[in-house]
C-alpha cells in the first residue's frame, strides 16, 4: 500500500486549481485535498519553484499546519541543481501528496522539466500519490502546458504559446484564472493545434479533483468550462495567418459548477 492508502495499480488523483483559492473562511478546496492525502497524519511536500516571492512557500506550509497537518515542507527546487537533492527526494518518495504553488509556469518547466524529481513525481502520483497545482501549478500538471497567451475569445493561430509540461495526463489542457482573465480564445487555440485533448477552463477559487480513471469533479466557488474538441469538424487553424480569427465548427462545451462532473471515456458531462 502507498502512504495515502491507495492500491499500488491505481493513479493519485491529480487536482489543477484556477488560482486565488480560498484559504482562510472556508477553504474547501484545501480540506478536499487534506483529506484525500490521509487527513491530519498526511505528509505533504510544497514545491513554490513558480513563485518569485520569498515567503509563498512559508505560507502554504502555515496554512498546511494551521488545519493541523503535522507533516507539511517546502521543498525549495530553486536551481535544477537542487532537483538532485537527495534529501528533498526522500521526502517526496514517502509524501502523500504535492502541492505546486502559483507564479510563473516557465520557471517550473525549465526548472524541473527532465529532473530526478520530476521523474519521481510522475512515479508517485502513478503508485497513489496525489498532486495539486495552482494557478501556474494547474498549467503545468498536464503533459502540454500552456506557457502564455493572449486575451480574448476568438482564437487566432498566435494567440498561445505551448511548452512541455510535467506530464501526469496527456487527456487535459488546463488554463486557469479562466473569467477572470478572458482566456476562451487561447485554450480554443491550443485545442485547434491538435483536438486531442479536452479543454479545461478553470475559474479562480476552483479546482477540477481528477480521479485515477479520469473522471472530473469540480469543487470551489467558480466555474469551470470543459472544452470537448472529439466532435471537431472544420478547422482554418492551418489556413489562418498571425492576428486572424480561426473558425471552429463543431466543438462542445460546457460549464461546470461545484458538484458538476466529466466522465473524460464517455464525454459524458452532468450537473451538480
């Protein structure tokens, strides 16, 4: 059995959150997270590489330990010299859960893209472990990562820039601070570049919990905009020239709220 309690064949759930979640009146989406790795006796590793912010990190690990985890430590991956270190490899070999915090999402690939610990997260999150990004976390969590973009929501072929990312699923593309930010067109962008995956859309204070068989539920405040591409029909994306609107016929979409579900094999979404 793996530390949080999971089957050795089953994958840990991998949580992308939209960013801004609510941390201190009714953090629902942490206590979700809390509870899936084992409750207070979890152990949680902190990865703030993304921020620039000296004390992101110090704050999730008081945060972590005010709902009264005891186990709770930032992991400081600021060189990928560090992602070597096999201290803070220990400690993720035996957490029950990750937790990636925001900021840049660019410091996060090339920092830990292709390390030892990027390797071992991958590894553990398939044996049961859990992992949960926010904001630039949540772009990073997939194997293709949006890096930036444009605002706006008609998509146009250099409205967004593509990067690798860490690689847990290959099924979703996460943006987040999705309303807040107008970010339709960007997400509609990446899918048009190859409609394998499905978009997904996520509203600040808002978090997609994705189970070991894909299944979505959305937990938080906000919405969140589940792009389905499998249906495409026409695409200008290999036609359309830099700046000009790209048509997409074909696509659905829906929007979740707190409770609301995707079933990722079937396409299947339903309310809450």
């Amino acid at each position: 059995m793996s530390p949080s309690g999971n089957n050795h064949m089953n994958r840990g759930f991998i949580i992308p959150i939209g960013g801004a979640e609510e941390k201190f009146h009714n953090p629902e989406i942490l206590d979700r997270f809390v509870d899936i790795c084992g409750g207070k006796e979890a152990r949680i590793g902190i990865i703030p590489t993304a921020s620039e912010l000296e004390d992101t990190g110090r704050n999730y690990e008081k945060l972590f330990r005010t709902m009264g985890i005891k186990h709770a430590r930032v992991l400081p991956f600021e060189s990928r010299e560090d992602c070597d270190n096999p201290e803070y490899l220990e400690y993720i070999e035996k957490s029950d859960g990750v937790f990636l915090t925001g900021g840049n999402q660019l410091r996060l690939s090339t920092t830990l893209g292709g390390t030892a610990t990027a390797q071992l997260i991958r590894r553990r999150n398939a044996a049961g472990m859990h992992v949960a990004g926010t904001s630039a976390g949540a772009a990073f969590v997939p194997e293709h990562m949006i890096a930036g973009g444009l605002e706006g929501s008609t998509p146009t072929p250099d409205m967004v820039t593509m990067a690798p990312g860490l690689g847990l699923t290959n099924k979703f593309i996460v943006d987040q601070h999705f309303r807040e930010r107008d970010r339709l067109g960007r997400l509609l962008t990446a899918l048009a570049y190859n409609p394998f995956a499905v978009g997904m859309g996520l509203d600040e204070d808002t978090a997609a919990f994705i189970s070991p068989n894909d299944d979505v539920e959305v937990v938080g405040s906000g919405g969140i905009t589940i792009i389905d591409p499998s249906d495409l029909s026409y695409s200008s994306m290999d036609k359309a020239r830099r700046g000009e609107p790209v048509s997409l016929i074909g696509i659905r979409l829906h929007i979740l709220v707190s409770g609301g579900r995707f079933k990722t094999a079937s396409r299947e979404a339903t309310p809450e």
